[in-house]
C-alpha cells in the first residue's frame, strides 16, 4: 500500500520496496487484507489460481476500474469490500458484509445470485454504480424468487441505477430490526416494500421532509431513509395539480413498520417550493405524527398553503370542526423569497390567534369534576398552557387538584400512608446534632431536623398534608428552642398525646452545662410538659440544678425513654422514678435508684457511682427483656462507707441480650458480672478493666473469654489488632474491643522474669472465644508489642488463632526486632521433622519502629529465605510480596537484594546506612 494514497496524490507504481512486501505478505497465510492500489496497477494478478483458505476480510480499491478474471478462491471469506472493482461471484457463501463502490460491470442478476447464496449476510451497501449503455446491456434471466435474509440490519442503495434499486425492493425480505437507506438519481414508483422496514436507533426522534427542486427526502434523526431525483417533478406538479412527489412519501409511509411511527415526535421539519407539496406536507406530519409540537418551515413558494393547512377544518363528517396538528405549540417559517415576508405575517398570526381562541374554548368547556383519568388531567392542563391561560386561574388550580386526588399516592389507605410515614421521618428526634454524619452546615438537632422532615413530606398531595395535619401522633416532638409559633403549633396539633420533650439551651449542644441554674421560663417549660405527660425525656441538668420534683415526685404513666445528663460533676437522685412502662434508661453522671423498672430494655450508666452487685443483679433479673447493658466510668463508694452485702448466687440468664460493655469500672463488680451473667451466642462484649491489685486475673480472662463471642466473617471487617505495650494488653477484633486489661506493674514484672504475663492473658480470653469466624483468610492484622518476649508470643497467639492471615502490621515500640524475627523463622515439627514457617498464608508484612534504633538487615534476610522456600514444590508457605518499613536504618545492598528477588517493598522515614555515609529516606517511595 502506498504511503500516502489520496486522489491525485498516489504514485503511478508500486515501488520495488512495496511489490516485494506485497508479494512476501501473499506467499503466506492471509487473514485480512486491505490493499489500495495505484492508478497504474492491477491488484487481481496476485488473486489468479491461488487459493486463501484463511482469508476473512478482504478490502481492495483501485486507482481505476478493475476487474477479476476468474473467482476469487477464499471459501471462508466473511467481509468483502471492493472500490471500482468487480469479479465473478462463485463460490462466496460465507458473506457477512458486502460493500461495492464503483463497480460497471454488475447487473441485477449475478448481485440476487450472490445474495442467494450468502443466507447470513448482515451489511449490504452499494454505491455509485457505473450504468452501461443501453446498447451494452444483455437481456438477463433474473429470477423472481423472494429473497429471505434473516439476519440482514442494514442496506444502503446510494446512486445506482433505479432499475436495480426496483429489483431489489422487490425481492427482498429482511426482518424488521434493520435500517435502510435509499439513494437514488432516477424515479421510483414503488418507494415501498423492504424500505419500509427501517429502524432509527435514536432516543429524541426528530423528522425531517424535504421536497425542493425536483427531489424528495425523508429523514429521521440522523438517518436518510428514502431520497429520490426526477428533474420533471416539478414541471409534472404544475400541470397536473397535485403534488406527486407527496403521494410518493405517503405511499413510502405506509408501508413503514415499527415503534418510531408509535412514538410521539416532537420537532418535525419541512421543506417543499411548490403551494401543492407544502399542504400535502403538513397533512403528512398531521396525519402520520399528530402529537408534533414544534414544527420548523422552510419555503420558496409562499405560505398560503401553511396557513390552508392549519386552519380549522369544517369539512369532516360529523360537521364538527377538526385542526391539524392539535398539539402544535410552536412554529417557525423561513422564506427563501423576501417579497412574500408581509403576506406570511399577516395570514400565520391570523391563523395562530385563531387556534389560539379555539384552544381557550375548548378547554373551557370542559368541567375537572368530569374528569376520571390522570391522562385527562395533564391533556387539559397542556391546552391550557398552550392557550395562554393563567396558571393561577380558579379552574386551573382546581384541575390540578382533580389530577393530585387521582394519582396512585393520592389512593393509598390511611393506614399504608401512616406507616410510610413512620418509615420515612427520622426515627432520632430528640438529642444533640450528630457532628460526624450530618450534611448540613452548621448541624441542626434532631427535634428541628424532624419538622423539616414532616412539612417536606406535607407538600406530597393536599390529602396528605390534611391526613398529618390532623394526626396528633406527628406532632409530639416539643423543644424549647423552637420558635413561639412552632411551640403554639405543637402544643394545639398535639392534643393530648404524650410529648417526646427535650430541655436544652442555645448554643453548643455540649456547651450547656454552665453553673447558671434554670430560668423561669425554663421552669414554665418544664412544668408545663411535665404536667401534660412525656413519652421521651431528654433532659440537660445545669450545675446546681435538682432535676428530683419533675422526675422522682410525679408519675410518669406513659414515659417510655428517659436520658438524663450533666456536666463537670455528677449528683445522685436518691427517690425511685415512677415509671412503669421505662423502657431505655440512659444516665450520664446522674445517680438514680433502679427499683421498680422491670421493662427495661436498654440500660446505660455513665460516671456515677457504681451500684453494688446485688443492686446489678436485682435490676436485671427484674428486666428479662433486656437487650443492652453499658456500664462506663464508673467509680466505686470507699470501703470504709461499704456495706457488707449478701450477693445472689447462681448464673443471670439474659436470654436477648445482644450488646455488653463494660468499661473502667472497679474490677469486682467486673468479674462478679462475668462470672453469673449468661449471654446468647450473638451477643457482642466488651471488657475493659484496670486489674491493679486484683489476683485472679486469669479467671476474669476465661470469663470475659465465654461472654465475648465474635458474630460475624472477614466480609465485615475481621481485622484483629493485639496490643501489648505499656502496662496494657488489649484485643479488638473488627470495630470494638472484646477485651482491654491494664496493670501499672506489668512491663517491669515481664522485663525481670522474661515472660510474658500479657501473652498469657491473652491467650487464655482467646481459648474461651468461639473461633469458628476465624478460620476464613483475613486480610490484614495488627500487632503492638513493647518487649523481645511479647513480641514472641504476640506472634505465636496470631498464629495459633488466626493461621490464615494474609497482612500483618507490627508496630516495635522501644526494643528491637529480635523476638518477631524469631517468632517469624523457619522452625522444625516436632512430629514429622520437617520443616515448618509460621503464618503460611502471610505475604504482606509492614513493620515500623518507634523508640529504638534498629537495622532491617536480618529482616530483610528472613524475607529472602522465606521467598526461596516459597519457590520449592513440596513448601506450602506464600512468599512474602511486599515489605513495608517504618523509621529504623537499612543498608542499600539489602535492598538490591530485594530488587533481585522481585520483592515489592515501600520505604517511610528509613535511614540509609552505608560504609562511607548516612541518608535519611524520609518519602513513600515503592519498588
């Protein structure tokens, strides 16, 4: 192929250089070709007697007419595309695609014997065919057999000669998921037939109708569908009358199939230059598309016959009067004659007043309470607006509603609409602003946040808003920081129902603690909704302040949630709350005595004094539907102010308990609980004790063990994390810690014995753990450890109880990594002998260190030998992929060893050590 191959620009020849390459490429096997010749050149010598048993694609062009002397020998050819070319059709059966430019020499006969013997072709496109003369042309014996191609989707006839374009349309069946286009110079009187068939792929249809000088065309979207020249249309149409080529496009129109004439176009086009094809035009739009609405004109023959076309009709059977075009609503005419400018203004506004009058008369006489469908509604409302008539208007006002009382939503029972409501309002509506989740800026509270809820729904339908507008159960929500009105609002929509109140000031929601006591207006409050009966409390106690005469002298009947907070100090309400139906009982550094609740469901203390177990374990055997248990900060009475109690024996069985915490409260009541409490499975626990000066810590590990149970997989995040470092050792899996002990003399006890007490702990919680989530491959896994034995058995608990871990993260704080790198090197089985790596499944490993100058020599080592063991048949331990190291010092020859083993690794803040100097690598930079 020529360098460059433009018309006129290609060289005469091949060059020597490309007839060598062509003929070297045609000695061998051929699957596509494209090849463009020059105008000197035949491109069928190298096709004479060879046989392309691989050939598919074959695409040539010639500078000149060319022709092949015998059939092309390719049985298995698919795609055929030949520019000014032609050649004898045996033996191509297989075509999927054919495309012919240029050819002379087809006629209609051997083009029917190819297609009949190509049943999967997909593609037909021919184009600009040479006609022979008349006295060149044979008589041919073509056949009339209907031609089915199943699975042809596009044909293109553009400029050949019309008798072909005839034969074709005549004989040819395809299935109507295809597109046609029709191009050609010569007059066709059956424009019908296959054409008809055509699918335009586009989502806005837009039609486009053109009759101007001596042609005809129809398109839609992008797609021409049918286009035809007959240079005495024009002088014929002034003879006879009548637009011929109008009746063409009808008759075209006809015979159309398919979803784009069922959907409504919304811009139609015409162009035409004589008075006959401009009325038949606008008939044509009318009559296969009524719902136009926009319609552009384009005419050099005046618009008389625009403004004929649309005026109203008087001639219909029934005598009532009809429009073309009922839902035309905009119109635009351009003239190519200038001295028509003034006729066509005056008759196209007289015409618009008038469909603009009858459009206001019709809709007025139509009453909305007739109206039974949503269909209807929106019809009349758009001949409204097409009308002019205000939007404001009574009757139209009164339509819309019509249309709103027939919508489905507008249908729904009383108690669906009541229950998608409860679904949609926000179930939080008392407390302060959640910073972290909120959307809006500056956060508002929840009480606020659930009116603005309630009045956006209100705007749904009218019945909607009267239905919530008349249920008091919406409008219990009561703050003192709503507005005057708001507060009247509630107070009277509300009725008698029981309030969900809040008592809170301006500002902060966590800035309301000051030592200023309640005003009297906050008093006025808090009487008022007191009296009227509380379902919900959330009450914000300032310094000072004795919330007693509002909680423990009144029956609450009705009260249901109870949150009682306060700040800087804590106070004690020392009468029992009359509450019977209390259900979530949530203090915050208030005491309050826990007689009498036996319907509690949530239980919730927080920096007060911590009851005494027999108190504990009387309020939970009172409430066995317990669900929630949080016990935080608690502080224990000095001993000598205890008073010696006699504590049920025998287990608490908690049979929907689903959530346990646990945290800094004294260690006897701790263990006291986990020894008798009794959980379901799916209980989640969490237990966090300072065991200074306890001595059966051990114990307390197997009892928390049983408690903590772990409900879920590594889908939801299984990521454990044991931290053993100062004085503390602690084990969280997924998002909550299962089990956090601290104990002041730890590190010194393990620095002078060697052993690791923590490990021990830790290991005795996890052997009580149902550990049946941890046999699933994890991805990632943490590790904090703050000596060489701690560091050892950290590393052994990770593999004894999570084998499979993919990651791990190992944080160094203070000593070096002499007990990982042990905990982590090949070892022997004491069964078989045979060698054995710990973690088989670790291929992630990041390390950083904190306090200790430390080299990632040796560690770097054990990666390489590890690798290499990886690399034997018989190992069934991972290589290690990726290496990740944090501060510590590296020498540069470790890392080249890296590099050669093809091991991934990421360098943060380490020191470059070599023999001559020192260089900080202080950036994340990746191998």
């Amino acid at each position: 192929m020529p360098k460059e191959f433009f018309p006129g620009d290609a060289p005469p020849n091949w060059t020597d250089g490309e007839t060598a390459f062509l003929e070297q490429v045609m000695q061998r096997d051929i699957r596509e070709l494209e090849m463009h010749s020059p105008i000197y050149e035949n491109p069928t010598r190298y096709f004479i007697d060879i046989q392309y048993p691989k050939l598919k694609a074959l695409c040539i062009s010639g500078g000149r007419p060319f022709e092949f002397a015998s059939p092309l020998l390719a049985p298995h050819l698919a795609d055929l595309h030949l520019f000014n070319g032609t050649l004898p059709w045996d033996s191509l059966t297989n075509l999927r695609s054919l495309s012919l430019r240029g050819s002379y020499r087809l006629t209609l006969a051997p083009l029917l014997r190819v297609l009949s013997t190509s049943p999967l072709l997909e593609q037909l496109e021919l184009e600009r065919f040479v006609q022979l003369a008349s006295n060149d042309l044979l008589e041919e014996d073509v056949s009339f057999d209907l031609l089915h191609m199943p699975r042809l989707t596009e044909v293109r006839l553009l400029t050949i000669q019309c008798k072909m374009v005839v034969g074709l349309l005549d004989r040819l069946d395809a299935p109507a998921c295809g597109s046609a286009r029709i191009v050609t110079k010569y007059f066709v009187s059956k424009p019908g037939g296959y054409v008809g068939l055509s699918v335009v792929r586009h989502r806005e249809l837009n039609l486009f109708l053109a009759m101007p000088y001596n042609s005809l065309r129809v398109q839609m979207g992008d797609e021409v569908m049918l286009s035809l020249v007959n240079h005495g249309w024009e002088a014929q149409e002034r003879e006879m009358g009548f637009s011929q080529r109008s009746q063409l496009i009808r008759l075209f129109l006809k015979e159309c199939e398919g979803p784009r004439f069922k959907d409504p176009i919304p811009i139609a086009c015409l162009h035409y230059d004589s008075k006959h094809s401009g009325f038949e035009g606008i008939k044509i739009i009318g009559d296969f598309w009524p719902e136009t609405s926009f319609l552009s004109v384009r005419t050099g023959a005046g618009p008389a016959e625009v403004v004929r076309a649309l005026s109203e009709n008087r001639d219909t059977g029934d005598g009532a009067s009809k429009w073309c075009l009922p839902k035309l609503m905009e119109i635009r005419v351009g003239f190519t004659m200038m001295n028509k400018c003034a006729e066509a203004f005056d008759g196209l506004v007289d015409t618009a007043i008038e469909r603009i009058q009858a459009a206001r008369d019709s809709t007025m006489d139509i009453h909305p309470s007739s109206l039974s469908t949503v269909k209807d509604c929106e019809t009349l409302l758009a001949n409204h607006r097409s009308a002019g008539i205000d939007q404001q208007d009574p009757l139209v006002i009164q339509l819309k509603r019509t249309r709103n009382a027939l919508l489905p939503i507008a249908r729904l029972p009383r108690e669906l609409r009541h229950r998608i409501l409860q679904f949609v309002l926000p179930h939080r509506r008392l407390g302060g602003p959640d910073f972290q989740f909120t959307s809006v800026q500056p956060p508002i509270r929840p009480a606020l946040g659930y009116y603005l809820a309630l009045f956006t729904i209100r705007k749904v339908s009218r019945l909607w808003d009267q239905d919530i507008c008349g249920t008091p159960s919406f409008w219990t929500v009561m703050s003192p920081l709503f507005s005057d009105k708001l507060r009247e609002l509630v107070w009277q929509r509300s009725c008698h129902m029981a309030l969900d109140a809040e008592v809170v000031r301006k500002g902060h929601p966590y800035s309301f603690f000051e030592s200023q006591p309640w005003t009297e207006g906050e008093v006025a409050y808090l009487g008022k909704i007191i009296q009227r009966g509380i379902r919900d409390l959330h009450l914000q106690v300032p310094r000072g302040a004795d919330p007693s005469p509002y909680i423990t002298n009144t029956q609450h009947p009705r009260l249901a949630t109870l949150y009682i907070h306060q700040d800087q100090s804590s106070f004690e309400i020392t009468s029992p709350i009359h509450a019977p139906q209390l259900v979530d009982l949530h203090l915050v550094n208030c005491g309050l005595p826990l007689d009498g609740l036996t319907k509690l469901r949530s239980l919730s203390l927080y920096g007060t004094v911590c009851p005494t177990l027999t108190q504990l374990f009387q309020t939970l055997a009172a409430s066995p539907f317990l669900e929630e248990l949080e016990l935080t900060a608690l502080r224990e009475l000095p001993s000598d102010q205890r008073v010696k109690e006699d504590v049920p024996q025998g287990p608490l069985d908690m049979q929907y308990l689903t959530r346990v915490e646990l945290e800094r409260i004294p260690c006897r009541i701790t263990a006291g609980l986990l020894d008798r409490l009794v959980a379901p499975p799916h209980c989640r626990s969490s237990v966090d004790v300072d065991v200074q000066g306890y001595t059966n810590v051990p114990s307390l590990c197997q009892q928390a063990g049983r408690l903590c149970r772990w409900v879920g997989d590594a889908s939801e995040g299984l990521l454990p994390n044991l931290n053993i470092c100062q004085d503390v050792v602690s084990f969280t899996l997924g998002y909550g810690t299962l089990l956090s002990l601290q104990n002041h003399g730890w590190s010194d006890e393990e620095h002078e014995t060697g052993f690791s007490q923590r490990s021990q702990l830790i290991r005795l919680f996890l052997d009580e753990i149902d550990r049946a989530g941890f046999k699933e491959p994890i991805d990632e896994s943490y590790l904090w450890y703050d000596s060489i034995s701690a560091a050892f058995e950290g590393t052994r608990i990770m593999e004894d109880f999570f084998p499979n871990i993919c990651g791990l993260n190992i944080t160094v704080d203070v000593v070096g990594l002499q007990g990982m790198i042990r905990a982590l090197s090949e070892t022997k089985n004491p069964q078989d002998g045979l060698p054995r790596w710990p973690l088989p499944k670790l291929s992630t490993l990041e390390i950083k260190i904190f306090g200790h100058d430390e080299t990632y020599d040796n560690l770097i080592d054990l990666t390489i030998k590890r690798t290499l063991a990886a690399a034997s048949p018989l190992s069934a331990v991972s290589p290690i992929r990726k290496l990740t190291l944090g501060h510590g010092r590296v020498q540069q020859k470790s890392l080249r060893k890296l590099d050669d083993m093809g091991i991934e690794y990421e360098l943060r803040y380490v020191t470059f050590t070599n023999q001559t100097a020192c260089e900080e690598y202080d950036e994340d930079d990746s191998e």
